[in-house]
C-alpha cells in the first residue's frame, strides 16, 4: 500500500513544475489505501459559463490515482501510465474548492484500478470517476 513515510507535502514538492502546480492542486491527505487532493474552482479551472471544467475534474482524478500508483510501486524497476479513465459529472460548483479522494480498489501485478470522487466543500458530489493505471517494468 502507500507508503507511511510520505507526506502531502512531499507529494506537493515532486508536482511542481507539472499540470497540478499549473491547476492549483495541492495534496491534504493519504492514507494506506487513499489520496485526497484539493483544487480551486477559479478562472483556471472554470469553463467560459462559470463552472467548473469537467477536464479540470478528470486532471484532478487522474493525478491522484497516478500519483496513487507511483507511491506503491519499485520505481526502480517499474512505472506506470494512465490506460483508461471515464468520468460522469453529476453536479455543478462555481467557486470555493473541490476535494478529490482516491481509493484503490485493485492493485494487481499490472494493472490498479482507482474509484475518485470529487465533491465540493459542502461535501456535495461533483465528480466521481475510474482509472485504470498500467504497470510497465522499466527498460534496462
């Protein structure tokens, strides 16, 4: 599982100069089998109608899950690449932020299977969304 010694804050330093950096996404929280990362609903993440991007929502959900598998694997000898993700956005934020967690739900020898949902700060559903990450042995 994810390891005990990580820290939202060093999840935070490996994304800068990356799309989370760009987003405005920060990590909050892990556990053994989860991440929670935050995100703005402001002009960066916003469609032109003022709400919230459903490509901003798929970023967020997809950074947590690969950051997710990346915390479990040898990356000496493995890494990982997003194969599949769907999203079905079933509500509407403005502003403030939204929350994304992340819980494996598989974790096989090649593939993780990630179930994220995204709520706003009234724990309202926006999002929920599944990542199949690959797990690719590294080339010597």
């Amino acid at each position: 599982m994810i390891p005990n010694n990580i820290s939202p804050a060093d999840l935070n330093k490996i994304s800068t100069d990356t799309l989370l950096q760009t987003l405005d996404i920060e990590f909050v929280e892990l556990g053994a089998d989860y991440l929670v990362a935050k995100m703005p609903v402001n002009e960066k993440t916003q469609q032109p109608m003022g709400l919230l991007h459903g490509g901003a929502s798929v970023a967020l959900a997809e950074s947590i899950g690969s950051i997710g598998t990346y915390l479990m694997l040898n990356t000496e000898k493995q890494t990982a690449v997003g194969l599949e993700i769907n999203a079905n956005h079933v509500g509407s934020v403005h502003s403030g932020f939204v929350f994304g967690k992340g819980t494996i739900i598989h974790k096989g020898k090649t593939t993780h299977i990630w179930n994220i949902e995204i709520r706003d700060g009234k724990d309202k559903m926006i999002s929920v969304c599944r990542l199949t990450m690959l797990i690719l042995d590294r080339k010597k």
